[in-house]
C-alpha cells in the first residue's frame, strides 16, 4: 500500500474543512466548559 504525502493529506483536510464551512457546519464552534475537575476524579 502507497502512502500518501504528508502535504497532500493536510491539503485534503483543509478542502473538507471548507466544504464543512461553506454548508454553514462550523466543526469547530464548541465552547468546553468542563463539569468536572481532574482533581476531582481522583
């Protein structure tokens, strides 16, 4: 199996990604707010 180019990859994603954005879909709009503190796991 060929691997594809690093460069190539990036470029890919960086084309869905503005795929996404362009059908009004922000995949990165999320505000995180956690619930719980690692402290608090423990």
């Amino acid at each position: 199996m060929q691997e594809t180019p690093l460069s190539e990859l990036i470029q890919q994603r960086i084309k869905k990604l503005e795929n996404l954005r362009n059908m009004g879909i922000e995949p990165y709009d999320g505000v995180f707010e956690p619930q719980h503190s690692t402290y608090e796991n423990f």
